[in-house]
C-alpha cells in the first residue's frame, strides 16, 4: 500500500474545511537529546505526518485557503556529511506541498500573514503530560507557541479536536496499514507461541519479538513491549521485562509492531504448562466479557455507553470468581480490572479521537478486558483489534487464536 501525496492533501484539505480556519500552524516534533551528541530515535508526530507524510524533525506547516508552505529548520552545514542531506525533492513529492522555504524566508513569509489576521489555529499545549504520567511534552510544538506568541493581539485556536475527528475515521489506505502491523505481530507471535517452551525469560521473548518484527518489514514496536511472567502482570504497563519465567506461571504479552507509523496492539495471556483450574476460570472469565464486548461494538453506540455495559459484565464474572461480593462497588471492580475495556488505534496506540462522538465505521479500536490478581501471581489480559462496519465490526486480529494452553 502507497500513502500517496493526495492522501496528505485531502487530509490538509478536510482539515481546512472542518474546522472553518483561516490559517493553521503545526510544527513536526523535534529531535530529543539523549547525551551529549546522540539523540532518541526520532519518531514524527503523528499529526504532522498525517498532514505531510513528512519525516523529517522540526519543520513548521503552514496551510490557509490560499497558502500552502513548509518552513525549514536552521541546520549547520556539517550535519550533511554526519546525519545525510534532506532530499528536498522527494520531500515536496511526498507531501505534495510545492513551497519549502528556508526558515529566514519561511518565518518572513509567516509573520507577513500573520500580521493581517487576527487567530490562527494551532495545537496548545493544555495537557499536562509531566502531572499525570511523569513525562515531558515535546518541546517543537512549546517553540512554534513561543515564537506565535511574540504576535501579542494573535488569537490561538487549538485544532486537536479536529485533526482527531478527522483521524477516527480511518481510509482504505490506513486499515490497509493497520492489517499489516497486526498480520505481522500475529505471525511473530504465532512463530513464538509453537516454541513457547525453550523461553527461560521475559527478554528472550522480547528479542524475538523485536526480531521477528524486524524480518517482516515493521520499524520495530509501536510501544514498549510489556512481556510479563505471573504476578509481573498485575503491572498494567509492567516494562522491565527482565524476569525468569516460572512454569506454573501464566505468561502475559502486550505487544504491536509499527508499520508505515501504525500501530498494532495487541495481548495474549499464555500457560506454558498445563494451567491450574483458578487460571484457567480467569481465563475464562476475561475471554467470555471479551466475546460479550465485541457484540456491543457497532455503529451508533456511545463510548461510555459501552464502557459501563463491559463494566457491568465484568463485575459479574468477578463476583462468579469470588473476587467481589458487591456487583455495584466500583471500587472493588476496579481493583482487579482497573483500565478501560478499549481505545481508538492508529498512528499512535492511544489513537487521536474524540471520544464523545459515537462509533462510526472506519473506527478502529482495541478491546481488552482484563483480571489482575497480584495476591495469586495471576495478571490475564486478552486484546484484538476491530474497526467498526457499518453492521457491527470486523475483528482485524482474529488470524491470532486465543488459546491459553
Ligand atoms: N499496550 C497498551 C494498551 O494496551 O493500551
Ligand atoms: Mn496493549
Ligand atoms: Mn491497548
């Protein structure tokens, strides 16, 4: 499958339309130092690239009724011969975008609009990312507000709700994507499931994962891969991964490649002997509000809507478990299944969307009830991936079975 340079034009040009803008501002992610001289991988932010199909960090794209450029960042001479020159070229083939002016020219060009028009739509960065989950937002997106804002009377509009509402509904060329990342996070674990026993490690698997991801045309992970042996799994997003795997444990992977910038994501709960019947009823449990879950999952219906239906179910087979007395205590329910039952998946693995909007097809989203059992060194989670059809939806990772043993 091809993302061509029209896919980025309509979506510049949906965006345009929906959100009635006049002039809308949006910077490329920067690149993060690690120490010294190295960097981080550079992974393009997900916005900018579904406007440019451009990969390159630290550009600014500037799209209006009448203008359509890309500014440049500064860049010393000496990084040709260290990191590769920027082929131009093929960047305004990709994107389709004619006009890429360096950044002296392009923020002269910049200023000169702006100075006739009273707000420009932007992304504002409200989230506080660093108070709810202990990390830093990317500073490109804080220097394009900082150099906007010397603009004293300019109005900023943030655009996120658009873009993401544009991003729910996936097109032909993304499910095609999307399949591909979940084909090839299937077949890699299909390979590792038929060989689960010569594993000693959480890490071995990982190297395999990786490995497996690699030799099928993935970039690598969508995420960090949390491979999670017994009560490892009660750890939602448990990443060490560095734990000798016991044989009456259950073996719990939360795993997706990365293909063309989308995200697979998907887990399997594994025994890699025979299961006790306590793990084998959880289970059960877990698979049987999956099944249930699957059958809400349709055009039409609200996401908090479904939430509170998986919840309801959950808190059944809690109860049938012995966990819960009380089918109402929510507080309990989330003790033993503390997340959400699904979320939208696409460029990143907790997708743009607007969550208020109800399911339509073209909606690609996960499912993954979960029990978490830390007192009994059980943790089993079971996650597929579906896009929503105009009747009720498709399972796009059914290729992968969910046997436990
Ligand atoms: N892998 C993170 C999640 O399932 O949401
Ligand atoms: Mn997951
Ligand atoms: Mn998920």
């Amino acid at each position: 499958m091809e993302f061509t340079s029209e896919f980025f034009s309509k979506n510049r040009q949906r965006l345009l339309e929906s959100s009635e803008a006049e002039l809308i501002i949006l910077s490329a992610n920067g690149l993060l130092q690690r120490s010294s001289d190295t960097t981080f991988p550079f992974r393009q932010d997900s916005n900018f690239w579904y406007l440019t199909g451009i990969e390159e960090p630290d550009y600014i794209l500037v799209i209006g009724s009448e203008v359509t450029f890309l500014i440049m960042p500064p860049r010393a001479e000496h990084r040709d011969l260290w990191d590769g020159a920027v082929d131009i070229k093929a960047l305004q083939t990709t994107s389709g975008i004619e006009e890429i002016l360096d950044h002296h020219a392009g923020w002269n060009k910049l200023d000169h609009l702006i100075k006739k028009i009273k707000k420009v739509h932007t992304i504002t960065p409200v989230e506080a990312y660093f108070d709810s989950f202990g990390f830093y937002a990317n500073p490109a997106r804080g220097a394009l507000l900082a150099a906007l804002k010397k603009h004293r009377s300019l109005e900023l509009i943030d655009i996120r709700k658009h873009i993401a509402r544009l991003r729910q509904i996936k097109q032909e060329v993304e499910i095609m994507a999307l399949q591909r990342a979940i084909d090839i996070t299937a077949e890699t674990l299909t390979e590792i499931r038929n060989n689960i026993e010569t594993y000693k490690t959480e890490y071995e698997l990982v190297a395999d994962i990786t490995s497996g991801y690699i030799r099928r045309g993935a970039a690598g992970h969508a995420y960090q891969p949390i491979v999670a042996g017994g009560g490892n799994a009660a750890t939602i997003h448990y990443m060490s991964c560095n734990a000798e795997l016991a044989d009456n444990d259950l073996l719990l992977l939360d795993v997706g490649a990365e293909f063309k910038n989308y995200s697979a994501d998907i887990s399997r709960t594994w025994s890699r002997g025979k299961p006790s019947a306590r793990q084998k009823a959880v289970f059960k449990a877990v698979e049987k509000v999956q099944q249930a879950a699957f059958k809400l999952l349709k055009p039409g219906v609200t996401f908090k809507a479904y939430e509170q239906q998986v919840d309801d179910l959950m808190a059944i087979e809690l109860k049938e478990l012995g966990l819960i007395n009380d089918i109402t205590d929510k507080k309990k329910l989330k003790k033993y299944y503390p997340h959400l039952a699904s979320h939208f998946l696409g460029l990143d693995t907790h997708d743009a969307a607007d969550y208020e909007l109800p399911l339509a097809p073209g909606m690609v989203l996960t499912v993954e009830p979960g029990i978490y059992i830390p007192e009994e060194n059980i943790g089993v989670r079971i996650e597929d991936n579906i896009v929503i059809t105009k009747t009720g939806n498709k399972i796009l990772s059914a290729a992968l079975p969910h046997n436990l043993f």
